[in-house]
C-alpha cells in the first residue's frame, strides 16, 4: 500500500513507525517531515486526495493539529486516534483515510498497534450512504 507520511517532529517513534511500514512491505513517502504542523497535516492530505497514497499517516505534538489541518483538504477524512479499537472504528464506520496521532503519550508499540489495525480494516459497507454524507454540506 502506498502511504504518506508527515510529522512536524522526527523523533525516534516517527523514525520507528516508518521503518515498521517499510518493513511491512508498504511503500512509504515522507511529506513535510519537519515543517510545521499545518503544512504537514495539509501535505498528507493533498497526497491521499490527489491519488499520491491510498492512506496517510500524520503526526504532531498532539495530533490535533495535524488532523484539523488534513481534513481541511476536500476528500480528507482523518482521525485522531488514542488506540487501536479506535483505529479500526475510523476505518469501518467513518472510512477515514488518514491516521492521526499525538507524539507525546504514543508509545512505539502503541503506534504499531494503532497503524496495523488502520491499514487492516475496511469501511463497512453498511456504513457508505452515512459515510458520504460528510463530504457535502451538512443539513
């Protein structure tokens, strides 16, 4: 699977999720590693809207900022995730595209987690007709 990846920190945890993927067999490219966090959020999001990756990953302090700054980009669906379950809930119910987590209290194992169980599960197909929903105006 193709995935970009942004964090406005290198730090030894976004150093370990990449090589993770990479060893996985993903092919990972690296987008505004290092700026700060508005244009990585941005620049993840432009990747996985315009085709560029099927799925990104973003990372920043928090994580809030990222995932506000990806889901201002149209067709961006991205989730600020704490843990697995919730991971795999972004992916099934809401069909989130981006995965968005904080580098504070994110352990190496915890981010393993969280990125296995968003890149292994799909939208429930149930779900779409909610889904689509969110990319037009609300009402």
């Amino acid at each position: 699977m193709r995935i970009a990846f942004g964090t406005d920190e290198d730090t030894p945890l976004t150093a370990e999720v990449v090589s993770d993927l990479r060893a996985r067999g993903h092919e990972v490219e690296q987008v505004a590693v290092g700026a700060q966090w508005p244009e990585v959020g941005r620049a993840v999001g432009a990747a996985v809207a315009g085709g560029d990756a099927e799925r990104g990953v973003v990372c920043c302090w928090t994580g809030t900022g990222v995932a506000m700054a990806a889901n201002k980009v149209p067709g961006v669906r991205a989730a600020l995730c704490t843990d697995a379950a919730t991971a795999q809930g972004s992916r099934r119910w809401n069909d989130a595209n981006v995965l968005a987590f904080g580098l504070r209290l994110t352990t190496q194992e915890l981010a393993r987690e969280m990125v296995d169980s968003f890149l292994a599960t799909d939208a429930d197909e149930s779900e779409l007709p909610v889904i689509s929903r969110v990319e037009g105006p609300v009402g």
